[in-house]
C-alpha cells in the first residue's frame, strides 16, 4: 500500500490541514503517517487515520528518515517554516538528504505537494 508522510513546521501547519482537507479522499486510501503534532492537528481538522511519530524536535525526523532508509515510504510532504531557525535543523537536513539517497519524492512547498500527490495517484 502506498505509504505517505506528512510534516509540517509550526507556522506552515495550517496550510498542511488546508492540503489535506483538499486531499482527503485520495490521502484516506494511503497508509498515512506524521510527526507528533502535526499528525495531531491532522487527525483533529480530517477523518484521516495517521500513525504519529513523536514530534520533531523529539526525533520525528528521523524516526520518518529511517522509513526512507529501509524503502518503506512512496513521499513526504514537509511543509518547512523557511523563515525560523529550528533547533533540530540537523535532524531536519537528515531527512532531507536520506530521501536524496533513495531518490524518495518528497515535496517542501504547497505547489509541490500538489504534484507529488497527483503522481502518486498515476
Ligand atoms: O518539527 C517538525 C519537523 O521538523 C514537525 O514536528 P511536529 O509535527 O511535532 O510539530
């Protein structure tokens, strides 16, 4: 089944709630999983089941960064705050770079998650 992650920093989740509302057919039918509190603030604003990692300062990142390790996810959407420092910032940037290593899509902005989620609907 197709696996997706979803992620979003503080200032960007309601833009993450917006896509998923917008989505939530298409992202019902996947195996679904996010960082604490995003996924929280999903599982509150949709009906969509979400496994929850813990949140991302606590290790999110990277608790999603070995999905991608070990082939088990189709694409992340990470949704990131371009404009705050994050103190996880390397835990962020690991995240980023294992999706490189096993060429796992993923999308950080909305008008990429639009592509994302339509590809994966081919
Ligand atoms: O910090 C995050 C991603 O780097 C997201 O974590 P939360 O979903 O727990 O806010």
């Amino acid at each position: 089944m197709t696996r997706v992650a979803l992620i979003a920093h503080d200032e960007k989740k309601p833009d993450l709630i917006e896509f998923a509302q917008a989505h939530e057919t298409q992202l019902g039918a996947y195996d679904l999983i996010a960082t604490g509190t995003t996924g929280k603030r999903l599982i509150e604003a949709t009906d969509l089941e979400i496994e929850r990692k813990e949140s991302g300062p606590l290790g999110g990142d990277l608790m999603i960064g070995s999905e991608v390790a070990a082939g088990k996810l189709d694409g992340i959407v990470f949704l990131r705050d371009p404009l705050r420092a994050q103190p996880h910032e390397p835990d962020i940037s690991a995240l980023l770079r294992i999706c490189d290593v096993h060429d796992t899509a993923l999308a950080t902005n909305l008008a990429s998650a639009t592509f994302l989620i339509e590809g994966l609907a081919d």
